[in-house]
C-alpha cells in the first residue's frame, strides 16, 4: 500500500465523514461514494458517485472498501463482494457489525482479504497513548474501573428506530459495549470475561450493564449505561507502586475532549482537529493516513483477534439478557 490507491464509501450518512476524512488524508488516487440518494447529496465533483452499491462495485476498479449502512444492508454487501469481486484488498466496516457477518468475515481471510472494523477510539492519538503509558508499565498494573455513562437520544425523543432494536444492531449490547469491550482487550492482553454482575432494564430494553473481568487473579469492573443523568467515559488503571492512569472525558463530545492524568495531574497531549471536520471525521482522518499501518499483516490479525474476541463476548453478554 505504498502507491496511492482507489477507495469505494458505500452509504452517504455517516458515510460523508468518511469521505472527507478520505480526502483530507490524501493518501487515495481516486475515491467514489455511493448512495440510493446520493443526487440528493452536496458531493464535490471531483468525486465519483453511484447509486447503488451493485453498480459501483461492477464500474469502479477500487482496494479498499468502505460499507457506512445499516447493518442488515452492510451483511449483503459482505457477501455481495465475497462473490463478485475477489480482486478487492481490504474492508473498513462501520460499527454495528451483526453476527452472521462477523461469522461470514472468516472466509474472507482464506483468500487474504483484510477487513477492519471503526473501533473508533483506538484511532484518535489520546487512546493510543494510553495504551502506549500501560503496555509500558504492565507489569505493575494491579486492575482497573471503567465506566461509560450517557443518555442514548432514544430517551430523549423515543423516536425509534434501528439504533435501539437489539435484532438490528441497536441498543447498549450492540451499538455501544463493543467499543468498551474492544478498548479493554486492547489495553489489558489476556484479560478474561467472567460475567454479569448487574443489569437494568426499562421495559424490555437493557440500559445499564456491570460486568467483570479477570485481569492477573483480581476482578475489575465495566459499567455502561446509555440511559444515565451522568455524562462520563473514564478508564483509571492502578499501579502496584501507588500510580493510577486515567483518560477521562466528561463531556458529550464524541472523542474530542479526552484528557490523559498520572495520580490526577493531566499530561499534556497535542491533539489536532480540523475545525471543517466533525470531530469523527477528524480520527477517522488520522486511520486512512496510515492505512498501511493498520492493514499490514502484522496488525491487522491481531485486530482481527481482538475483533473476533470482542463480538464472541458480546454474543455471550446477549445471551444472558
């Protein structure tokens, strides 16, 4: 992947931060999107648009695809590429990722096709330096607390729609434990899953789960609820020589607010945003100017370890709720 190299954004929602990230990294020779209505888009000429996922996938000669759509949409265009274009390179999947997906994903490296999933926060530079800090100082760590607490915009307005139907994708199991769980196994190697320790339910939705881990004989604690009065995403990691690591955001920005602390005194990190791109679009930024790092063989099967790991532990989450 040193030459530049084509790419395919197939949805235009979420889609678009896609393609202004794409753009803004400059690392591709030439970028398409495409959309059912996608005329009814404000897209910059120089891009090329289709709309349908068919049609772009018979017309345009890409290496990299991007799938940005509802879930059930994102599972036939899988297996649509799976059986009419072997020729492609590697796949960007937009979170939630359905089981049958993630099941059907396997065959794909028999034939060294390379997918990754937008685990958003282990792109952004913060994230990464907080697993850099405990990976260095792994040998002291003792355990850890994570808590991530927020109001899903469900229970704001009560507008339904796939983001909180569990059989869509939706809801705190699959639209939101994935990041949490994908971030612990990220930071914390051989860290174990050992069960629920608490849930909540509003009527027959689950909005708030406690879970535990076994990290070297001792029990840490995820709690996560997407119907909360509080508005926190911390992870305090402790040190056996009385240091404790914590990134913490307690505003409602996404990502961009994320300060990194040793025994509460903040360390300095430089993180640059664009001020013309949503801050989403500013990390998914940082993920396609270093495509060749993420899609190098190296890293991209230990992602896809953690990936599989992640949604494994999810399915057994949802089964005991």
């Amino acid at each position: 992947m040193k030459k530049k190299i084509n790419l395919l954004i197939i949805g235009s929602n979420f889609g678009i931060n896609h393609l202004k990230a794409a753009e803004y990294s400059k690392n591709f020779d030439q970028i398409a999107i495409c959309s059912p209505n996608i005329n009814k888009k404000k897209i910059k000429k120089k891009f090329i648009v289709f709309d349908s996922y068919e049609t772009a996938l018979k017309k345009f000669q890409c290496d990299l695809v991007c799938i940005a759509t509802l879930p059930n949409i994102q599972d036939k265009i899988v297996k649509y590429i799976y059986k009419h274009r072997k020729d492609i390179k590697y796949l960007f999947l937009e979170k939630p990722v359905l089981k049958k997906t993630i099941i059907f994903l396997k065959n794909f490296l028999d034939k060294k096709i390379f997918f990754d999933v937008n685990f958003i926060f282990f792109f952004d530079k913060k994230w990464i330096l907080y697993k850099k800090l405990i990976s260095k100082s792994y040998d002291k760590i003792s355990n850890f607390n994570y808590k991530w607490l927020f109001k899903q915009k469900f229970f704001l307005n009560f507008k339904k729609t796939w983001k909180i139907r569990k059989s869509d994708g939706g809801g705190l199991i699959f639209n939101y434990l994935p990041h949490a769980i994908f971030n612990i196994y990220s930071i914390f190697p051989n860290i174990k899953f050992v069960g629920i320790k608490n849930k909540k339910y509003i009527k027959n939705l689950i909005i708030y789960l406690e879970l535990n881990f076994m990290l070297k004989q001792k029990i840490c604690t995820l709690v996560i609820s997407n119907n909360s009065e509080q508005n926190i995403h911390q992870l305090d990691s402790f040190l056996s020589d009385k240091k404790k690591y914590t990134l913490i955001n307690s505003t409602k920005n996404w990502i961009r607010d994320f300060k990194i602390k040793l025994n509460n005194k903040e360390i300095f990190v430089r993180s640059f945003f664009n001020k013309n791109l949503d801050e989403r679009a500013n990390v998914l930024s940082f993920f396609y100017k270093n495509i060749n790092k993420y899609f190098s063989k190296d890293n991209i099967y230990k992602r896809n370890k953690l990936i599989y790991k992640t949604f494994e532990t999810i399915q057994i989450i949802s089964d005991k709720t």
